[in-house]
C-alpha cells in the first residue's frame, strides 16, 4: 500500500517526466553545446526585446539558462542544467538551477531565463556563494513587457533584472519558492 507522501512523489516523477518527454528533454552536455545553446536563446531575447539588449550594456555579467524544466501538483520542482555566465560578451562560467515549491499550483513547462547582474556586489554573490539562493542574496526584479517599456539605463537601479521567455506548457498556481543556482563543470 502507497502511502500519501509515495503517491505525492510517484505524481511528481510522472509530471516531471511527462513535461520533459513533451517539451523536449535534451540537456546540452559539452561546454560548446551549452554556450551555443545559451547564445540562441540570448540572441532570442534580443531580437524580441530591445530594452534587453540596451540593459545588456550596462550589466557586469549576464546569466542564461536556455532550459529550465518546471514540473508540480502541490509540490513542484524546477531544473534547468547548462547555464552559461557571460561577461564582456565570453564565457565565464557554467550553472545549474534548481527550485523546489509549495502550494497550489500544476502542471508542466519549460522556458528560458536570463539574469542580468548589474552592478559587481550581486555578480560577486553569485561567484563566491555556496550556491546563490534567489531570495536571499541580491534583489531580482522580473521584468515583464509593461515594465521593461518603462525601464532605461538610469532607471535600472536594481542588482539583477531577469527575463522569461519561450515558455512552453502550462503551469498554474501559486505558491512559495526557493531557487538555488551552483557553478558546475560541463563535459
């Protein structure tokens, strides 16, 4: 006999890779996929976004996860493997991303995330941390197509403005959550 907490994470496991199977689950293993994979969705971001790219110019480092992988029923967790740290426009460094949620939400997606570090106290959070915890160190403003109209370089005062693109699937809800970002080695 399953008990509550074994069904929860039989559902979860099926969520999770029900949304990897339909979103498409290919994770980049080797240095030069994640940076070519990261660049697109850059590339992405700016062709689509102007107030991105003019943000760009001012950021200290620019964080990109092409793919995080966001599966929940009550319980939700979030992965995104292959994030690429660029500064000056080169490669400085590789990241994952892992979340975990609680409260009223369901459902599968996928999209890509960019942050943008904009002054050096939240870019040197992010490098000398055990693991940068979204929420606890530098403030994130999520910018959405309302605000980014309105936001030019001398009103971008924030330590890290984030972006969220390509979303994919649906996913509901609302609830309380923790990311945690580690450097990690590529193949």
């Amino acid at each position: 006999m399953i008990n509550k907490k074994g069904f929860m994470l039989l559902l979860i496991s099926v969520v999770l890779l029900t949304g990897c199977q339909s979103m498409g689950g290919d994770l980049a293993h080797s240095s030069a996929d994640i940076t070519r994979d990261a660049n697109a969705a850059l590339q992405n971001l700016y062709a689509n976004n102007n107030e991105a790219k003019i943000l760009s110019k001012r950021a200290k480092g620019i964080l990109v996860f092409p793919g995080v992988f966001k599966a929940g029923f009550l319980v939700g967790a979030e992965y995104g493997t292959g994030g690429v740290l660029f500064k000056k426009g080169r490669t400085a460094g590789y990241y994952n991303i892992i979340a975990g949620s609680y409260g009223l939400q369901a459902g599968a997606q996928s999209f890509s995330y960019v942050m943008f570090f904009m002054d050096e106290d939240s870019l040197s959070y992010l490098n000398r941390s055990e693991g940068w915890e979204v929420g606890v160190g530098p403030s994130v403003v999520i910018v959405d197509k309302g605000f980014g109209k309105s936001m030019t370089t001398t009103t971008a005062k924030d330590g890290v403005y984030a972006y969220i693109l390509d979303q994919k699937g649906l996913m509901a809800g609302i609830g309380l959550q923790g990311s945690k970002i580690n450097s990690i080695k590529p193949d």
